[in-house]
C-alpha cells in the first residue's frame, strides 16, 4: 500500500515538473516572440514538412506492397491451369508458360528463344542458384511419346549454349528408354503428371528430386491408356 502512495507521488511530481516547464515555456515564447517567433516557425515548418514526407513513403509502400502482392497472386491463378487449359495451347504459348513458370520459381535472365533456328533450346535462363539452363517444350497430345532422339537433340543444345542444366518438359509422356536416357545424361524429365505438380506451385528445383522415379504404377498406367489411348 505504502509502496503504491510512493508511487503515486512520484508520477504527481513528475506531472507538476511537465506542467511547470510547459508555462515556463510559454511565458518564455510570449515576452521573447520577436526573436524566438523564427525558430518556432522553422521548428513547426520541419515537423511539417518530415510528417508529408513520412506520409508520402508510407503511401508508397503500401502501393509496392500491394502490388506485389497482386503479382503474386496472379503467378498462383497462373500456376492453377487445368492440363487441359494446357492442352489446348500453342506451341508458343506453351513455351510462354514454361517461361513464366521458371520465372514464378525464381528463375533469373529467362527468355523464350524457340523458333526456326533455335538450336534446340525454347527457354533459357539461370536457376536459383546462378545455374544456367536450356528448357525443350514439347505440347504433343497426351498419348504421344517422347522418343531418345528428342533428348538428344536437348543435350546439342546444353552443349551448344553451355548451359549447367537441362530440363526437357512435355504435355505427354517419356518411353521407357527415353526417360532412362535422361537419367543417364543428367536431363530433367518433366512429364505430364510432373508438369501438373510444377504447374500447380512445386518448384522446378524440387521435381529434380523426383527425376527418373517412373511415370506412375500399372494401374496409374491403365487409368493413362483409357483417358488418353496410346
């Protein structure tokens, strides 16, 4: 109790000094305004003109946060095509897709180059890691499948652009062989069923960990046949 009336004096002296220093203030402003009265003005001018600048960044801000913010957004709506969406794209399209992907990813310096005289490549870029890349795209009907010589076109291209990574990504799927060569030369496979985890948020860098593990069991298989033939 005592403690608390201690207390309690205390901030009432602290109170009575704030009190006094204010009228000593003011009493100094009044008898002294011809010279004090400039300061003053400067003093008041600076907190206005701090406060508007204040204002103003924190106003920026917002506005870089907000969009950023939609920028990402739109990357997620991007990112939740349907395969069929994809299916029904064209082949520039598809490679625009791949490149917004990679970007989406962090991919850094990525840029569509496919077209007649490619050499081979549709995308290149660095990954994440400062990793240069070359990416094949290959909007072929779901029952289609990619042959050997489709990836080795993909290593000329890692060869001619001495690129670190080579990422070979397909609507359809990889034979046997194929996906086992890609294995052996250190090829990125991404096929239909990976492309639709890469197009609905796993990163590019992720999938390499799933790299050459099949393209799903028997039944995954039958389930393909019937819904796509081939």
């Amino acid at each position: 109790m005592a403690r608390r009336r201690r207390g309690a004096a205390a901030r009432g002296r602290r109170a009575r000094r704030w009190w006094w220093g204010g009228a000593v203030a003011l009493v100094v402003v009044v008898l002294f305004r011809a010279s004090v009265w400039p300061y003053l003005v400067a003093v008041v001018s600076v907190a206005v003109a701090a406060a508007i600048v204040w204002r103003l960044w924190h106003t920026d801000r917002l506005l870089r946060g907000g969009d950023c913010l939609w920028r990402q957004e739109e990357a997620v709506r991007a990112g939740r095509r349907t395969l069929a969406e994809v299916d029904v794209m064209t082949g520039t399209e598809f490679e625009e897709l791949v490149a917004g992907l990679c970007r989406r990813d962090g991919c850094t310096q990525v840029r569509r180059v496919g077209g007649a005289g490619d050499n081979g490549a549709d995308v290149l870029g660095r990954l994440p890691d400062g990793r240069t890349m070359v990416v094949q795209c290959k909007r072929y009907a779901p029952s289609r499948a990619i042959p050997n010589r489709e990836l080795r076109d993909l290593l000329g291209a890692r060869v001619h652009f001495r690129a670190d990574v080579a990422v070979f990504v397909t609507t359809s799927r990889f034979t046997g062989p194929s996906e086992k060569f890609a294995l052996e030369h250190d090829i990125l496979a991404v096929h239909r069923d990976l492309l639709g985890l890469w197009n609905n948020g796993v990163s590019l860098v992720s999938l390499g960990e799933v790299n050459g593990r099949g393209q799903g069991d028997a039944r995954h298989r039958a389930r393909w046949r019937k819904a796509y033939g081939g």
